[in-house]
C-alpha cells in the first residue's frame, strides 16, 4: 500500500484597513479583526500603496501528510476618509 501524498494547506486572504495617510507615510496598524488575537499590530511601509500586500508564511490552512501550511496574504486598503 502506498502512503498518502502530502496535500498543501490553502492560501487566505485577509484585508487590513488603515487611515489613507498610513497608506502614503508608512506606521503602525492593528491587524485585521479576525487576526487580532494571534497577531502583533502590523508594520506599513512608506507608500504602501504601490505594493499593498503583506504575506504572512505558514499561517494559511496547515498542510495534510506533511505537506506544507499555506501561507496568509493581507491586503493593505484605505478606510474611507
């Protein structure tokens, strides 16, 4: 019998809101809702407008028969000003 082959965990999405200025001049966010209690406040770049992804490795859904967890991706948008 042969063994079962690793299945990778699924990649998630999340999206963390800051003020329009965070977006342009960089700072310090809390993390999206759902993530709160497992996550430090997120660190924005300077115009993190122009590559608003974050990605988080290994914190997506945990692989199956050794294979690997996937990984968060959170996506930096304004709150409405």
């Amino acid at each position: 019998r042969a063994p079962k082959q690793g299945r990778d965990g699924e990649d998630l999405v999340a999206f963390g809101r800051v003020p329009p200025s965070t977006l342009f001049s960089g700072g310090v966010a809390d993390p999206p809702a759902e993530l709160a209690a497992d996550f430090d406040p997120l660190h924005i770049p300077n115009d993190a407008r122009k590559t608003p992804w974050a990605r988080v490795p290994g914190r997506g859904e945990p692989g199956e028969n050794d294979g690997k967890d996937g990984d968060l991706f959170i996506l930096i948008i304004s709150e409405a000003p």
